[in-house]
C-alpha cells in the first residue's frame, strides 16, 4: 500500500505497477513518539505523519513539496529509515505550460525511482483503465473546506450533517479531466504531460498562486453550508477563511485543531450545534417519538417533561408541567460520571416537585455528557438549547454569553431563539469557569468571595497571561509582591472579560439586541461588571442563568409532546 498526502499526488501512475493508494490520514491520540524527533512548533498534520511511519502504519510514502511543514517531514521520516519507499514529488505553484512540463519530468522521475525499488515493470494500459469517471450530483450538499480533515472528523460530519457532505479540502473532491482513448494514442512523453495537465487542472488549493478559480467552491448554488477547518500553526487557509467569512451568506463554522483526537467531545458539540442551526432545531426529527403509555398519560391532561443539562463541574435538571411552566429545578456537582449524576439530580428533581418520576412524559438531555445518559428520549446541544432557554427567560435577547466549567460559548439568536451562528474557545481552560476555581485556590478562598472581593479594587493589576498555568504563576508571584487581593482579583476579572468580549465581539453586529449571560459564572459579580465594561452594554441576568441549558431541554422536550396532542 502507498500512502499520499495531497489531490495532486499521481495516483493512477501507481495502478500502471498494480499497486494501490490510500491517503494517509492518522489522528493520533498524541505525538509521544514524532515529538522526540520533530520541532515542537511543526504542524499537527506533519507530526501525525511521521507518528504513522513511527508506528510502522505507513512505509511506501510519496510527500508533496506543498509547504515547509512537509519539507521538515520529508527529511525526518527519511532519517528515520522506518520507509522502505519515501519520495518528495517537486509539485508547481502555477499551471501555465512551462510548469506542466516541469511537472511531467517529475512524475516521470517518480516513476522511474518505484520501477527501480519496485522492480515491476509500469503498464500503460493499467494506468489509462484507471481514470475513474464522477457522476453529476445536483443535491444540496455541506462543504467541507480548508485544510485537509481526518478520516475520524470526516466520518464525525458525515454522521452528524443530514444533508451530503463533500470533503473538499487537501485529499478531497479529486477529479480528473481525462479522455482514455484519447490517452491510448499518445506517446509516453505526450501521456505524461496530459497526466500532468489533468492533475494540475483541478480545481487549485490555496497554495497555488493562481487560486482565483476557487471560487467555483463557493459559487454552487446546492452548496448551503461550509464547515472550514484549520490546523494549529498552518497559516494558508488562515486568509481564505477571512475573505469567506465576509462574502459569504451560507451558515459557517470554522473548526481548528492540532490533528490529535484528544478534542472529538468540543468538534462533535461544534459539528452537531451547526447541524442543528443548518436543519433548524424545531424540524429536527427525534431519537426517540412518544410511546403509546406516554400519550396516555398525556391525555389526562397532568404530566411532566424534563430537561438534563450533563455539564462538566455541574448537573442541572429543569422539570416543566403540561403548561410549560417550571415545576422544579436542581443543580447538583457532576461527580461519578454523566449517568449517575444525571439519574442523581433527577431523582432530587422529581422529589423537589413531589411528583412521581413516572409522570415524566419525556426527557430531553444535552450537554458534554448527554451521549452517556440512557434516560434520554432526545439528545441536543447545549448551544441550541442555552439559545431556546435564554429565548423563554427573556424575547429580546439576541447574544448569549456563556461562560461554562471547561468552554466558552457566545452565541447569536434571533426573534425566535434560533441559533443564527456561535462561536467556542478552543482547547483552553482560560477564562472558564475552572479557570476561576484554580485562581481562587491559588489565592486561598471561596468562589462565593473571590466574586465579590474584585470589586473593592483599587490598583489596576493588569494578568498579562491568560494561560491557566502561567496565570497562576503570575498570580503567585503578585502575591509574593504583597500586591492587594482585590487588585489581584479585579486584573483576573478584567482578562477572564478580555477572551469572552473579544469571542462576543466575533460574531459581528448585525443582531441587534440584549445580552444575556448564562452558566454558573453569571454568579460572578466582578465578571460582570468587567465583561459590560468590555461590551459596552448591559448584561441580562436572572435566577435561572445556571439553568438555561436544562431549561432548553425541557422545552423541546414539551414542545415535542405538544406536537403529538
């Protein structure tokens, strides 16, 4: 098997020597092993690679010159004499006719270096028969665009998008202009250049100097949503992104990461919150319908739903009646995994409201920990259903902030509490509400006071990192300096406000309207009164902001059973 890398890589010229291709598209857990051999600053895709050829999960390889990143590769997995077969194809920026036949001499070389490793003789007839030939498709379709995606986050947004996907990034939508009779007739010299023209003819990634034809991606009118994904420290779609993001109409979600599989629970919550947003969350068909014995229930006209917001430091519930109006509601610490301490807040729910748990006609989960609880009729995200809660507690929000154990979410709505875009912190505890439990250890007191204490402040003490580790050291080290605890508190208040305004701020102002800030944090008296310094406007806070998520649960769960009256 020979593993590639890129669209443009020759193939076909592999099937003429009776070999097959597959991309090469490992998503390690981590780099333990390429980390010992690589710069610590190398793209994750590079390092992925030469963690495959480590593992010996990849030793005939063919690489593309396509960046300095794949340069450093080449020359590492060379050094480590773990392939049998490794080879740089030098591949033009442009495709005028002068670069064409550059590239028809290097797919020649390329041929040449396997017959001589190989030994197997190249035949002309194989290679013309293997041109594959593509249907046209006039379905509505996601695209998937940017740099390449794995196969594991590939296979994440087929399962989750309703509509077709096309991979059209790196490795995907591969197609070639060919005509095999044609190709018969040509001599290997002339064969060649039209393989060379064929694969030069594609529609061009952005590293290509003349990229303008890319535009045909954007310009299909089935196209009705793009999922753009980037990979930490590869800076080339980093500019087509922003020119999309403006021009664009169609519903967009950019996705990073470092090309591990340490990060699958945030791009599922990301993946299935755009899918949701794409379908609409009112159209969204059910994982489970009403039972018979629930519509009787039903029919007597007392009955109950719940929703169950499964949170990484909390487990909220929200009990709703036959008239939608709240019932009851717990929150308790997450502890003992998803299940248990759903089933725990459930049961303290249904005691609360001294209702039998039977009278609940339907439950609706959501949260990082939704996939684990069993209970559930329905599962939905937590950034559809913070939108649909904050939507009930008050009409006239249009972006809800909310600040969580683990992530930050800030999110658009319009009239109809429908999400209209969001955005999330990546991999990073900065800012959240960890964050604030590790900074009130490090200072030695509750949550409840260090809350309070930051607004006493008097010294503007500014938190240069807002790295949760090296923010407690600086921490520390104003400690050490007898800096005042209020000051201290106030500069960690003013940068926790920094990261969520600067992700508000993202998501543009074209959705006039309140803010509204839910989560656990919206407690925080001293964050948010830095966060409204930082937005320049009030935010809407209630009783219920811990409760948003479970709240939004419960009322699809209840507008479910109403559909089926």
């Amino acid at each position: 098997m020979i593993y590639y890398v890129c669209k443009y890589t020759p193939i076909e010229l592999f099937e003429g020597f009776g070999e097959t291709c597959a991309v090469l598209e490992e998503m390690p857990e981590n780099f333990e092993e390429s980390d010992q051999i690589a710069h610590a600053n190398l793209c994750g895709f590079g390092k992925s690679v030469i963690q495959a050829v480590l593992e010996g999960k990849a030793d005939e390889l063919v690489l593309v010159n396509c960046c300095d990143s794949m340069r450093r590769v080449y020359d590492i997995v060379k050094n480590t004499k773990k392939c049998k077969f490794i080879y740089m194809l030098d591949l033009p920026h442009d495709d005028n006719e002068c670069e064409k036949e550059k590239f028809a001499r290097a797919i020649c070389g390329l041929k040449d270096a396997y017959e001589k490793y190989s030994g197997k003789t190249f035949d002309k007839t194989r290679f013309i028969n293997s041109f594959a030939t593509f249907p046209a498709k006039n379905n509505p379709y996601i695209g998937v665009m940017g740099v390449r995606v794995s196969g594991v986050l590939e296979e994440m947004i087929q399962e989750n998008i309703q509509m077709d996907v096309k991979n059209l990034t790196c490795t995907g939508g591969r197609k070639l202009s060919v005509l095999p009779d044609e190709m018969k007739k040509l001599d290997e010299n002339e064969l060649f250049l039209a393989y060379a023209d064929a694969l030069l003819g594609q529609l061009p990634c952005f590293r290509m100097n003349q990229s303008s034809r890319r535009n045909e991606l954007y310009l299909d009118p089935n196209l009705k949503g793009i999922i753009y994904h980037t990979i930490k420290f590869c800076d080339y779609y980093g500019f087509e992104y922003a020119s999309i993001k403006k021009n664009m109409k169609v519903p967009l979600l950019k996705i990073e990461t470092d090309f591990t599989s340490q990060s699958a629970g945030q791009l599922l919550t990301r993946i299935q919150a755009f899918s949701e947003t794409i379908e609409g969350s009112e159209d969204m068909d059910a994982a489970k319908g009403i039972s018979e014995e629930a519509k009787e229930k039903m029919k007597s006209g007392v009955y109950y739903v719940a929703g169950i917001d499964s949170g990484s430091t909390s487990t909220d519930v929200v009990i709703l009646d036959q008239d939608g109006k709240i019932k009851s509601t717990m929150i308790i610490p997450t502890g003992g995994g998803a299940m248990m301490s759903a089933e725990k807040s459930l049961e303290k729910a249904v005691e609360k409201a001294e209702i039998n748990k039977d009278d609940i006609v339907r439950i609706v989960t959501t949260g990082y920990g939704r996939a684990y609880i069993d209970s559930g009729d329905d599962s939905i995200t937590e950034i559809t259903c913070h939108a649909k809660g904050a939507h009930y507690l008050n009409p006239n929000v249009r972006t809800v902030i909310d600040i969580g154990g683990q992530d930050i979410k800030a999110i658009s709505i319009d009239e109809n509490g429908a999400v209209t875009n969001f955005l999330m912190n990546d991999k990073c505890a900065a800012g959240t509400g960890r964050f604030l439990e590790m900074m009130a250890r490090t200072l030695g007191m509750p949550l409840e006071e260090m809350s309070t204490k930051g607004l006493e402040w008097k010294e503007n003490i500014v938190i240069s990192s807002m790295c949760t580790v090296f923010a407690e050291s600086e921490v520390v080290s104003l400690v050490a300096q007898n800096k005042n605890v209020a000051d201290i508190i106030h500069g960690l208040n003013v940068s926790v406000a920094s990261k969520v305004g600067a992700l508000a701020a993202r998501l543009g102002k074209k959705n006039p309207g309140e803010y509204m800030m839910t989560g656990g944090v919206a407690k925080n008296r001293g964050i948010i009164q830095a966060l409204e310094e930082k937005l320049g406007a009030k935010l809407y806070i209630c009783d219920e902001a811990q409760l948003c998520g479970a709240l939004g649960a419960a009322l699809f769960a209840y507008k479910k059973c109403k559909n089926e009256e």
